[in-house]
C-alpha cells in the first residue's frame, strides 16, 4: 500500500521535473510569436530581417529588426515606434490596434529573434 503511494508520488515528481526541464515558459513569447505572424510578418519577414512578402512594394523597405541598429535601441525607444509608427514610411501605429500587453508581448518576441541569429561578421580569427 506504503509502495503504491510512493510510486505514484515519485511519478509525479519525475513528470513535473521533466516539465521544469523543457525550458522556461513564457507565456509572452508564445503571445508575442502569434500576433508578430498575423501583424509584422508580411512587411519584416519570418526572421525579422525586413524581407517579408510586401518588403520589396515599399519605400523605405522594412525595417531589419535583428541588425545591430535596432538592437541597439531600447525597449522604451521601440516601443514607441511600435505604438505609433514611423511617419513617411509603412510602418503603422499599432496602439489602437493592439493593447500595451500585446505591443510588449511582440516586442518580447521580436528580441527573441535576434537571440537566434548568426551574427553576421565572422569572429575575429584566433591570434
Ligand atoms: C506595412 C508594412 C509593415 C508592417 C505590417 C509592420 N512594419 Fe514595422 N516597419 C515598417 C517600415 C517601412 C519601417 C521603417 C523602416 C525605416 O525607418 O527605414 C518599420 C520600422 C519598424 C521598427 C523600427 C526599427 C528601428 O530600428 O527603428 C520597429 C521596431 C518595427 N517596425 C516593428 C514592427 C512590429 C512589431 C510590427 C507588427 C506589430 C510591424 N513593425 C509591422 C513596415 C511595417
């Protein structure tokens, strides 16, 4: 009987500890990913590189948010631009459109995507 609970606890330890392990969830990312891919996708590309389908109708083309430059800016400075665009340019202001939460939450995913890219410049060779 004593066996029985003690299995069953220690199968919910190993389940609940192999979730621990899949890697932190942010909830944020998920939410930022999906209105990133129905809102900014078509004009900055599925890396965020500025190449999206409308990308080569437009002038000045798309932002590259993974460039250093844009990296570069701060969230408060970004943020800005996301919630109210870019006058002379495509870029729309987004703060009627999506709740300050959901302005972060893309931010959040767009800085995602620069985690995940090769830096450009090779490294400097070993001296
Ligand atoms: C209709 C096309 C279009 C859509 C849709 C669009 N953008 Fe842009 N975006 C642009 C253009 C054009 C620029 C300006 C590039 C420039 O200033 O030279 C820009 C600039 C930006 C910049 C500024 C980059 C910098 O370094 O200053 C950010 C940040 C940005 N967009 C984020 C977003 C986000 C987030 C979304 C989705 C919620 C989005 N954009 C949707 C076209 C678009």
């Amino acid at each position: 009987m004593n066996g029985i609970i003690l299995f069953a606890l220690s199968a919910l330890f190993a389940i609940s500890s192999a979730m621990a392990t899949t890697g932190p969830s942010e909830p944020g990312l998920d939410r930022g990913r999906s209105i990133y891919e129905q809102r900014c996708l078509e004009c900055h590309g599925a890396e965020g590189r500025g190449d999206g389908m409308k990308a080569p109708f437009l002038s000045p083309r798309p932002g590259n948010l993974v460039s250093a430059a844009t990296s570069a800016k701060s969230d408060k400075d970004l943020l800005k631009i996301i919630a109210n665009g870019r006058p002379h340019t495509a870029m729309p202001a987004w703060k009627d459109h999506l709740s300050e939460e959901d302005q972060r939450a893309v931010l959040q995913y767009v800085r995602s995507l620069i985690r995940f890219t090769r830096p450009l410049t090779p490294p400097p060779p070993a001296p």
